[in-house]
C-alpha cells in the first residue's frame, strides 16, 4: 500500500535524526542539536501528523470501528507526548544558551525520553495500525494519497467524512472479557456532552488549546536519584485549565514502579504514557493514594484496569474511593494502610508509607523511600503558583505556602507530631504534591522548622461562625 510506505518512509527519516540528536548529547553540541529540533517540529506539528491524524486514522476507524479505536487514541497520545518533549528540550535548550543551572541536563533528559519515546511509538504503530491499513484500506490506497496531498498543500485541516453520532461502548481488554470497561457516550452535540459513565480514557478525548499544550512542556519531567536500578522520577507536569497544578512521582527498583498521587481523568493518559515509558520494560507493581481528594487519584479506575498494580490509600477512605468508579471486580485490589503505616518491598528496596493524619486529610498518609532519601510529603509544603521545580529561596517562597498551610492544614499539634517523626528520618529532598520541591538537608531543615511553629487551621479559629448575611 504505498500511503503506509510513505509513512515507512518518513519514520525511516525520523529515526535517523533520533540518532543525531542522541549523537549530539555526549559531548553536548547545542549546535548540533538545532537541526533535528527543528526537524521534529515541523513533523509533529505538521506534515506527519496530519497525514496520520486527519487522513489515516479517520480512515481506519470508519472500517473497522472499535478494532482500531484503541490503538489510535494511543498513538496520538503518544504523538502530544513526543511534542511536549520536543518543546521542553527547546525550551531547555535556550535556558542553556542563557547561563541557567541545569538547562543542559533538562536538554539532555528531554532529548533522551524523546528518543525512546519514539522509537517504541514507531515500532508499535507499523506492527499495529500500519499492518490493519494494510488489510483492511488497500482499496482507499489512491484516495488516502491524494488525501495526503491536500494535507500538504493546505494549511487548515481538510474536510473528512463526519463523526459517527454516536461511539457505542469500547471493550478496552477484548481478551479479558470480565475486566472489559465501559467507556463514555460520546454524542456529536456537544463534543463532550451528556455520558452514561465517566472514565479516565474518554474524558482524554477532550484535548487542551494549542496554548495550553505548549504550556504543558515547559515543566520537564527530572531524574530525582538514581542508581544501582533505584530511579526517582518527577514526571512532566500535564496539569492544564482551572485544574490545579499537581505532581506525579514515579519510583523504580529494578524494573518495579510505584506511581504516588497519579492525579484525574484528564491527565491520566499523558501520566500513563511516560510512566509506562519510564517503567520501559518493567511493571507497575503500586499505585500510592495519600489522601481521598479529586486531583489525588480520581483515576484509579483506569489505573486499576490498564495495570496489574495494587493501590494504597488510608483504611478510612477504601469505602469512599468506589464513589470515583471503581469496578467491583478490581475492589479487592484497593488496599487499606492501618493508622501507623506499613512498608512495602519494591522489588527488594523498602518504601515507608507514614501517617500524617489531618495534614490536610484526616486519614492522610505520606512516602518516605530511605533508598534515595526522598520524602514524599503530598500536600504538606505545597506552593501554588509557582513556576519553578525546585525552592531556590526559603523566605522568598514562604508566600506561595503560607494562605494553603493556614487554611488547609489542621493546626499546630499535628504539624508538630509531624516534624517529631520527620527529624528520625534521613532526607535530602521534600517532594510536595503541588509546587516546588526542597532540596539539601539545609533546606529540608528550614520548612522543618516552619511548619514546626506554624499557626494553621483551627489554631486560627478565634470567633464563633456567623450566619451569612448577602444573597448569591
């Protein structure tokens, strides 16, 4: 079929600028890395992509429908993860040429997960969707060619066969059919209009404005620790719109991932997609809750069906969570932390899981991993609206913590209950789930002995409530 052995064409080409830009890291050649930046942006963003995305694609799916429907929304997931790594290593990349600390590492990083990334997006989407284009489209060969060329002439997106009304319920595990999920209803008006169920997967379908996904990129996903098969992993950062900014960790011991607060439904198919990129050929064994809150885990569901992994959260939530859709065949993996915590063995490397009760949640848990020092305090430390990763100035920062801590922790005694047990520990960063982390034992002592005298919560209750006196 020679519109799929265009596109063979084309990744062949891919590869060859993936090796450049590898070759181009050791030693660090800023110069020699301009070129293959540039190339990958013009594919991803423009002739490439829309062949696949505007003409193949719509092709497959009004043949063979729900066969090619899975398949596709992974490709063009991966597709906005490739872009995103692109944009971050640009933007890396004239950090670098301005003097900034780390740039380069950033560029280094962004420049390798791209490459990975990619060459197993290649791999899959040739022995997948290219082989059923194969079968099921050589009659539409010359149509999808020429279609292909209206692409490359026109700077808007050509005009394709219309939406079915209607996509009936998708069969995500056609092979397990007593885990199968029931994906949304989604009419043609609205787009994303009423749904007979909400699931992470189809909520994906609601993709973010061209400036949002820009944004997307300029927090990169960083390398905490590693070494000896233990990495630490802050993922990029998906959160976009009224949401929230939210951190998603990923720990790994040799080829064993544990995935802490891994966030809502509409970041979970860009945090499953470089987790599953981090993990490479390892598996998931983990998912870590440390509270009940929307942005924690929202998508458990999802993670509970694409993964085999166990998921963690407090004893006085198990009952709760189902309330977010939780399968009753998947219950018996949602497991309950007693009140003082437990350890969990990663694949021979311990994680201490911590109360931190009413720190905001009163059934609140954290993650200490003694093998990288690494404490993972949720939202205990966060800092809203900051556009940094890591706090370069203590008192500069304590603005950004200060009204979250008043308001949502519950006060002092707890707080300090907190730092009495956080001083046994042997920590080298604080991980929030929101904001910039702290980094050096200098540092982690400073917000120690912030949050130690901190007036919060009901400390601040002075005066009995009052009944509201203005109408909405």
């Amino acid at each position: 079929m020679k519109a799929v052995q265009e596109l063979r064409e084309e990744h062949r080409r891919v590869e060859l600028m993936l090796e450049q830009a590898v070759a181009s890291l050791e030693p660090f050649d800023k110069a020699g890395l301009a070129a293959p930046l540039s190339f990958f942006e013009a594919v991803y963003e423009g002739q490439h992509e829309r062949k696949e995305e505007e003409v193949l694609f719509p092709a497959l799916a009004a043949r063979l429908g729900e066969m090619a429907a899975g398949p596709i929304r992974v490709m063009e997931k991966e597709h906005r993860l490739a872009r995103a790594f692109v944009r971050a290593a640009r933007h890396s990349l004239e950090a670098a040429g301005r003097g900034e600390p780390g740039a380069v590492a950033r560029v280094i990083s962004s420049v390798r997960s791209h490459s990975d990334l990619v060459r197993s997006h290649i791999r899959r989407e040739e022995t997948v969707l290219f082989v059923l284009a194969e079968r099921a489209l050589l009659d539409e060969d010359k149509e999808i060619l020429a279609r292909f060329r209206v692409v490359l002439g026109s700077p808007k997106p050509i005009d394709l066969p219309e939406e079915p009304e209607e996509i009936d319920t998708v069969d995500l595990h056609p092979a397990k059919k007593h885990e199968a999920t029931q994906v949304v209803r989604l009419r043609k008006e609205p787009r994303h209009g009423p749904a007979t169920m909400l699931d992470a997967r189809a909520l994906a379908a609601d993709e973010p404005t061209a400036s949002e996904d820009t944004a997307l990129a300029a927090k990169v996903g960083n390398v905490l620790f590693e070494n000896n098969g233990h990495r630490v992993v802050l993922l990029h950062d998906f959160g976009r719109g009224l949401s929230v900014q939210a951190n998603q960790y990923l720990i790994v011991h040799d080829g064993a991932g544990l995935i802490l607060d891994p966030g809502g439904p509409k970041v979970y198919p860009d945090v499953y997609a470089e987790t599953m990129l981090r993990l490479g050929d390892g598996q998931l064994r983990y998912i870590f809750l440390s509270h009940q809150d929307p942005d924690i885990g929202t998508s458990l569901n999802a993670w509970l069906m694409d993964t085999k992994a166990d998921a963690y959260v407090s004893r006085l939530w198990v009952r709760f969570l189902p309330h977010y859709g939780i399968d009753r065949l998947l219950e018996k993996r949602l497991r309950g932390i007693p009140d003082d915590g437990l350890i969990l063995d990663l694949n021979g490397a311990p994680i201490e899981i911590l109360p931190a009760h009413f720190l905001h949640s009163p059934g609140n848990c954290q993650i200490y991993d003694p093998t990288s020092k690494v404490l993972f305090t949720g939202d205990l430390g966060a800092g809203i609206g900051v556009d940094y990763n890591v706090v370069p100035d203590f008192e500069a920062h304590v603005p950004y913590m200060l009204g979250f801590h008043q308001r949502y922790m519950a006060g002092n005694a707890a707080l300090r209950a907190w730092v009495a047990m956080a001083r046994q520990l042997d920590v080298e960063i604080i991980a929030p789930q929101h904001g910039a982390m702290f980094k050096g034992r200098a540092m982690v002592n400073k917000f120690l002995d912030w949050c130690e005298g901190l007036q919060c919560g009901l400390d601040l209750v002075k005066q009995p409530y009052r009944r509201p006196t203005r109408t909405a």
